[in-house]
C-alpha cells in the first residue's frame, strides 16, 4: 500500500466548491487534485485549535454526506474530514478506471500523504469500512483509531436481502436494471434506498427525503454512474475470493489501531451475526449494537456512535497518557 510516487507535489486544494456540490451548515467542501485523481472533500470548521484529525470514507452509493450528521456531533473532539470516492459524490472517475477496494483503500492513502493529516481517526461504512480497513492494516502509520459502521467483510452466505445490492457486481444487471428503473421518478429510488439502508425509514423527515431524492436525481445523470457503482460492487464481490494475506478478515487481524464496531440489528445488507465475528477478528476491539439500527448508524443514531466514539477517544486517551 505505500506510495511509489513521489509525495504528492503537485496536490492542489481549490477553495471553491466542485459545481452543484452543497456544505451543510458549518461545511466547506472543495476539489482535491492529484496525478490521475480528483477528490470532492468535506470539511467542518474547527472548533478549535490543534485538534486530532479524522477522515470519514462512506459506503456503496454513498457520499460525504453521509456523515454530516457525526462530524457535527463529535466536530469539538476531532478535526472531521470526509471525501467522496472516485466516482461518487462529486468526484469524479479515476483515471485509471479502478473501482477495487484496493483501488479506492490508494486514493484514501494519497490524500492522507498528499494532506499531511495523517495519523488520523478513521471512520467507514460499509464499502468504505473494507477500505479502511485494507488501510489500517497496511499503514498503521496513518490510523490513531479505526471506526467501522457495518463494514463491507466477506459474509458467507451473504443474507438474502444483500443478494440484490451484490448482483450489481454481475455482468449486465446493471444495465438491465437500469434499463427497467428509467421511467421511475427520483422519489421511489429513493424509497427503495431508504428502505433498504434504513431500520425505520419513516423516521426520514421530509425535509432530508427531498435532499436525498435531488441528489439522487443529480447522481443517475451522471454518464458514470452505473459504472462506478457496478465496479464498486464487484470490488466487493471480488473481495470474497481473495486468499492468503490480501483477505479482508485476515486483513482485520493485522489492525494494530484501537477499533470501535458498530452494527445494526436491522441491517438488510450486513447481517448484525457479523459483530461478534469482527469483534473476536480485530485485536483492540470495541462493540456497539444498536437492535433498532439498519445499515447507515451514522446517520439514523448519530448520537450513539458519537458517544461510543467519545469513549474510545477517552480510552485511547488514557491509554496514551500512561
């Protein structure tokens, strides 16, 4: 995983936002370019000065706002960063059209040199739990803390409402499914997102419905939407036949950083059976479970993962003070 290149001279930060992309209250979001690869990163105000720093990485579909929500909670702890991955949110593909999570686990690495933030606290979701995890395995140079959110590990057998999410990895369905969802306005995929990521999608307001069905709309203009979408996902599926030293769980043993885990009781794409796997996997683990909890924890009981996460801040903390 470490960087052949050289380190990273020729990043440029614009302070203007990428074109449509919005920063919620207390945001900024700019453009950050690097040889063969431009990321949309989100960042909140610090709330004060010298504060450790965070990177969030979000998940299959997602965007750095996702994690908008936490960032806001836990902004007076750590200085929270989030990025859009090559092909989603407002970054734009990768030059070299890798979607693996090999692929996406380099682009966090080149920003965290190219940034100089780094050791930081991680945090993933889902896909973007697999690739901070392939980091912090890798570069433990570069993880304080590692935070996964229902972490894309392999899962055998997968549960059955995932089977639809993992056959966008196959060749030709994504193609048929867009072809069958066309006409469909933006608000019922949107529903049908919502309910799949969700424990309790009507706890959406209708506020943050109408956010998410506009961006949504915006996203599936994109010409490479499919395409980032469908590789991502069998960079997932991928990651179930990778043997020896690159599987993801034998990846997870080598995690030296402290790790908080949390899991959701009604997530339809992680079974929560999962937890208690990854909880014996890492070496320095920590576990949430949260009954009432689907896919994204982050974002439907922020306040619980941001007191777990103050608490293993407070742990680490402590720790390194003795």
């Amino acid at each position: 995983m470490s960087s052949t290149e050289s380190p990273e001279a020729a990043l440029s930060a614009v302070p203007v936002p990428p074109s449509g992309a919005r920063a919620g209250d207390g945001e900024a979001v700019r453009s950050v370019m690097l040889p063969g690869l431009t990321l949309t990163v989100r960042a909140r105000a610090e709330q004060a000065d010298g504060l450790p720093p965070a990177l969030f990485v979000h998940g299959l579909g997602g965007s750095s706002s996702n994690w908008s929500a936490l960032m806001r909670l836990i902004g007076d702890r750590v200085a929270c960063e989030a990025l859009d991955l090559p092909g989603f949110g407002h970054s734009p593909p990768p030059d070299d059209g890798n979607y693996s999570i090999g692929g996406h686990a380099r682009a966090v690495v080149r920003l965290l040199e190219a940034s100089g933030r780094g050791p930081v606290h991680l945090f993933g979701n889902s896909l973007g739990g697999a690739v901070v995890t392939k980091v912090a395995a890798a570069r433990p140079d570069l993880v304080r803390t590692l935070t996964l959110v229902s972490p894309a590990l392999p899962e055998l057998p997968p549960q059955r409402s995932a089977w639809s999410t993992g056959a966008l990895g196959l060749p030709g369905v994504p193609t048929l499914l867009s072809r069958a969802t066309r006409d469909w306005p933006p608000e019922r995929h949107t529903r049908q997102l919502l309910a799949l990521c969700y424990g309790d999608p009507s706890k959406v307001s209708e506020e943050s419905f109408a956010e998410h069905a506009s961006e949504y709309e915006r996203r599936m203009a994109l010409p490479y939407f499919w395409d980032a979408l469908s590789r991502s996902a069998r960079g997932i599926l991928d990651a179930y036949s990778l043997g020896g030293q690159h599987n993801l769980w034998r990846q997870a043993e080598r995690v030296l950083a402290p790790t908080l885990l949390v899991y959701g009781g009604r997530d339809k794409l992680v079974s929560s059976r999962m937890a208690y796997r990854a909880a014996r996997t890492f070496r320095d683990a920590r576990l949430l479970m949260l009954p009432d909890t689907g896919h994204v924890a982050m974002m439907e009981h922020p306040d619980a993962v941001a007191r777990a996460f103050r608490e293993l801040l407070d742990a680490t903390d402590a720790r390194t003070d003795h």
